[in-house]
C-alpha cells in the first residue's frame, strides 16, 4: 500500500479514561465487523486477565480502513505498572491519541505517557473523552492538558494539537466542545488530516525495528513492527542484529508475512516503508532487534525501557504441602518461566541468588508482579513470593534514596482527614489539595514502599467511594521506617483440617481467612489480630466428649464469614517475615519460620540486635 495512505497512531492514557472503548468504537464505525455482527465491549482486550479485572495489560495492533486510508492502531495499557508496553509501542507510531476523561482530567499516568510521546516527537491528537457525564469539567480540563503541554515543553505545533470532544460509549465525536456528534468520522478525519504518513524510503535498504512478538503454535515465534526503510518479501533472505551487539549477525529466511487487517492477521507476499507488518520464520528474535538487507547490516536504536522499582523472591515451595497441588514444581521449571517472561517482558529482569531455588524479580510495581505471578499460577506453577521490596539507591555521598511515587487520590470531602493522616503516617507530602463540586482532590509525594498495602486500606477509608492512582516520580533520600501494617497475624497450632469448633473460639481473636474443612499446617497464617502482636490459635481443636451435658451444650456454633484473601490482598497483607504460597488452586500465607519455638527465638535474637 502507498505509505501516504498509511496513518500509524497510538492510544495512550491514565487508566479507565476510556481507551479501549475508544478503540472498540473506531473498529465499529471502520468497517472492521460486520452490520449484523454482535461485538462485545473492550473487544481488543482478548487476555482473560485482562476482561476479568477491566484494564488492558498487553499493548495490541488492529488495522482500520477509512476511505482509503489505512489507519494502523496501537492500544496501549493505562496503568503505569505497565508502561514499558507504552514506550516500546510508541516506536511503531508517527503520532498519538491522548485520551482524558471530562472530569478526571489530567492524571499522572497522562502525563508519564504524554512526556514519552513527546521525548519522540510525535503529533499530538487530545480527544476529551466522556463529555457526556453529568459532572464532566470540558473546558477545565481542556485547560488541565495545554499546561501539562506547557510543563513538558511541548514544541509550538504541539501546543496547537487538535481537540475533540467524544464519548466512546456513545460512539460520537465532535471538533466542537458545545455540539454533540453524531459518529466518529471528526476523529477519523483529525487523524488523517493531523498525523503524518510514515517518513521512511521504501527504495532504501529494509530496515525494521522488532517492536513486540507474539507466539504461534504453528509458526513460532512472529516479530511485530514497522518497516522504517525498504520493503520485505516472502522467501528474502535478512540479517537479524541488535544496535547493542552489532557484531552479531544471523542470516534467516522470511517464511510468512502478514500485515493487520482489522482485528486479524492477513498474509501477504510483501509490505514497504510505513506498515506494521508480521514476520514468521526468523527463530528465536527478540524485542530490539533489526530486520536488515544482507547486503547493508545497519540497527536501529531500541527505546531506553525504565527501569524497575520494586523487587521479590520467587522460591521453589517447601510448604508440608507442597507439590500436591502444582504441575511445574521444581526450581528448574521456575528459572525457565521466569526467563521467558524477561523476553516478552522488558520491564522485568531475574537475578539469581545464593541459593538454586530461589530468584529475585523485579519489576514496576506490586500489580506488574502479581499479573505475572497470577499467568503463572494459572499455567499450573506452583511456588512461594517474599514480601514485594523497593529498589534504594545511593548517591555519590553514600546517602540511602528511594523511589518516590506523585499520588493522586480524588475522595469524598468527608473522607480527607483520614487520607491526610493516613499519608501522614507513611511519610507522605501534600503537595495540592482542589475541591472538584462534593469530591475533593489531592496530590501527595510519598515513598514507594509507603503505598504498599495501602489500595485496601484506602477503599475501607472512603467507603468504596475514593479513586487513588500513582506514578514513579523519582529518587529522593530515605525517608525513615514507615510501618507496613498495623495488625498481626493469627498463625495455625498444628497441621490438620479446619473444625468449627475451633474457629469458634479463634474468630474471638480476630478476623479468620479459612473455614471448616479447610487444610491448614503449623505455621500458616489463618487470620489477622486486630492488636497487633502475632498469635498462635488451634484451629483444628475439636471439642471433647463427655457423657455429660449442660442446657447449652448443644447451641449451634456461630461461625463468621471468613475474610477471602485475593491475590492482591495476600500480597499487601505480607509482612517481611511472611511468605505467600501460590498454587493453581490455592493461596496461602505463612511464616518463613514455621516451628513456634524457633520462630520466638529468633524473634527475641532480632529485638535484641537492635537494641
């Protein structure tokens, strides 16, 4: 296809503004289904992760026909655990689609995506999205990205970016702030007439940035990316190399090659400067490398991924129950997985340890990791995690820093006290504070590790009702301790089953997380004590026999519903001397140290060391 009538564009935003949905409606009005066609909602999030908790983990590619423009289109994740998908898609686009809810507004994941896509130049296109809410602030919030435009120091032809005005519920869109649309066709022309065709040579020597790959059951492995220069072919022979080890060089043959076609991958014999293509049949490829003619073996630079904040231990599972429940239990078959994900994921990296059966992961922040530990739980791995850690650093002096996140919460106002003085406690800094009508909205600097535990904690503060999203901001100096949780733990007597009996008279001590029937070992955590201090229950206590009996001996015992600890929680709830134990069917909390008398001792040890 002729390049000038080829348009590359990313959609990039905070989390929930409306991207996918966007998307779902440009792929309705493009053509892309059918007129009698049921389609879902989000229709791009096809992981079933990714439907079940409503946000977009994996950056994908549709293609969408508009008279006779092809309009290539990336969908990008909006959480910021996820942004090294934003910046690796980022390469494959000549422009952007910023999307910012009408009442929202700007968010600081809008602004790390928005900086991104300016570091690399490329034309800006604002879309307000859900201008059909009853609280939207259009013109405030238009008002909110010109000077976030101003903040970034964005380039004159910036700044005048087009603005429309959609609801991708409604599937409208409108260059006017004040008239509703009647369809998407003002976006589809703003991006026609605003983002520029692909600037690269198609008679130059081929050169293409692998931007992502995907995996086929029957072709392998298939590199995604745009042609920068030249054209490629079935049966072409090219040279494979990486503009950080230039000296290695593979020669393979293309065996396939597709290009986007709506939702679908269509073969095609070739493709020219400008499109995002598919290629099959060139091994073991990875993210970063350059597709190259033979005869002129030149990389592409690769965009710089940030780095990792937070760190865990994936271990090898020595539970009393391990290797009853997992299909993949050994540490060989943990080091494998976790260096696959490395491939497909360039935001994670694995180290080993001393020890054979235990890795450190790193990666962007609590929910980056618990996707991971999630996929692999489901794919039958069974193993335990440490308590998530932040990433220090140290400056030329030998002064501790540590990552600090910019936390914006938007709670009802009589909620802010308790915010404020919950953020007090974790070393947070105040930094904006904005009524928005019944609703207020605050700004904080505080510590990375500080947020940690906290998602839960801060729902039960604003009944429900409160919004909180954070980004990395950077490093500052070590802020002091901040306590990871203010409640202890109720940790299980003995190995055995659950008897109700026995949770009778442990829910007195606290909230429990198992019930009857339930297995449980010496050691594991079955519930949490409100005071504080750890407690050591017997839920496997049955009640004694007797021939005796009194007027109320045979009351029926009053159980309370037990606390169900999802991934996420379990993960929050972990203190550093806590371990979680995955499995595809279960998940545990417990203690590294599982014996009580050893546990103590080594308890007492540590108080007195640091006396």
């Amino acid at each position: 296809m002729n390049k000038e009538k080829i348009r590359n564009i990313a959609i990039i935003a905070h989390v929930d503004h409306g991207k996918t949905s966007l998307v779902n409606e440009l792929l309705k009005q493009g053509g892309v289904f059918r007129s009698n066609q049921e389609v879902g909602d989000r229709v791009m999030d096809s992981n079933t992760l990714e439907r079940e908790r409503g946000i977009t983990i994996l950056a994908k590619n549709a293609a969408i026909h508009y008279k006779d423009y092809k309009i290539n289109v990336i969908d990008t994740p909006g959480h910021s655990d996820f942004g090294g998908e934003v910046e690796r898609a980022l390469k494959m686009v000549d422009g952007v689609l910023l999307v910012v809810d009408a009442f929202e507004g700007t968010m600081p994941q809008t602004r790390f995506v928005l900086e991104k896509a300016l570091a690399l130049n490329l034309k800006v296109i604002i879309v307000i999205n859900k201008i059909d809410r009853p609280d939207a602030r259009i013109s405030e919030v238009e008002d909110e990205v010109l000077e976030l435009l101003f903040d970034l120091n964005a380039n004159d032809d910036q700044l005048n970016s087009p603005v429309i005005y959609a609801s991708a519920r409604q599937g409208i869109a409108s260059t006017k702030r004040d008239v509703l649309g009647t369809d998407m066709v003002p976006l589809f022309e703003a991006i026609i007439n605003h983002i520029p065709a692909p600037q690269g040579d198609e008679k130059a020597p081929l050169q293409m940035l692998v931007s992502n790959t995907e995996h086929n059951d029957f072709l392998g492995k298939l590199a995604v990316g745009k042609i920068e220069n030249g054209s490629i072919k079935v049966g072409q022979m090219v040279a494979i190399t990486n503009y950080f080890k230039p000296e290695t060089v593979n020669r393979l043959r293309v065996q396939q090659l597709f290009v986007f076609d709506g939702m679908k991958k269509t073969e095609t014999e070739s493709a020219s400067a400008g499109d995002i293509v598919c290629v099959a049949g060139l091994g073991d490829i990875m993210i970063g490398d350059t597709i190259c003619d033979t005869e002129n073996v030149t990389p592409l630079e690769f965009v710089k991924i940030s780095e990792p904040s937070v760190e865990m231990t994936f271990m090898v599972n020595d539970s009393p129950f391990a290797g009853k429940e997992g299909k993949f239990v050994t540490s060989r078959h943990l080091r494998e997985r976790l260096h696959k994900e490395t491939i497909r994921d360039l935001s994670l990296r694995v180290e080993d340890t001393d020890s054979t059966d235990a890795f450190k992961v790193r990666g962007r922040g609590e929910m980056h990791l618990s996707i991971l530990i999630e996929n692999m739980r489901r794919e039958g791995y069974e193993f335990q995690v440490s308590m998530p850690k932040v990433l220090l650093k140290t400056d030329e002096n030998g002064k501790k820093m540590e990552p600090i996140d910019k936390l914006v919460v938007d709670v009802p106002e009589e909620s802010v006290g308790t915010v404020m003085s919950k953020m007090g406690l974790r070393k947070g800094e105040l930094l904006e504070m904005k009524p928005q009508g019944s609703r207020t909205r605050l700004e904080f600097l505080v510590p990375s590790r500080g947020l940690f535990g906290y998602k839960s904690e801060f729902l039960t503060d604003t009944r429900g009702e409160g919004i909180m999203s954070s980004v990395h901001y950077g490093y500052d100096y070590y802020k002091g301790d901040i306590e990871r949780r203010s409640c202890g733990a109720l940790v299980a007597h003995e190995t055995g089953e659950c008897i109700g009996y026995g949770l009778a008279n442990a829910q007195e001590r606290g909230a429990l997380f198992v019930s009857p029937g339930d297995k449980v070992y010496g050691g594991m955590i079955v519930g949490e004590n409100p005071k504080g201090d750890d407690l050591v229950v017997n839920v496997c206590k049955r009640k004694q026999l007797s021939n005796m009996r009194s007027c109320s001996s045979d009351d029926a015992l009053r159980l309370v519903p037990p606390k169900k600890m999802s991934l996420e929680k379990a993960i929050e709830f972990l203190n550093d001397d806590e371990l979680l134990e995955v499995t595809p069917v279960s998940i545990r909390l417990r203690k590294i140290i599982l014996d009580h008398d050893k546990r103590a001792a080594a308890r007492f040890r540590a108080k007195n060391a640091g006396k």
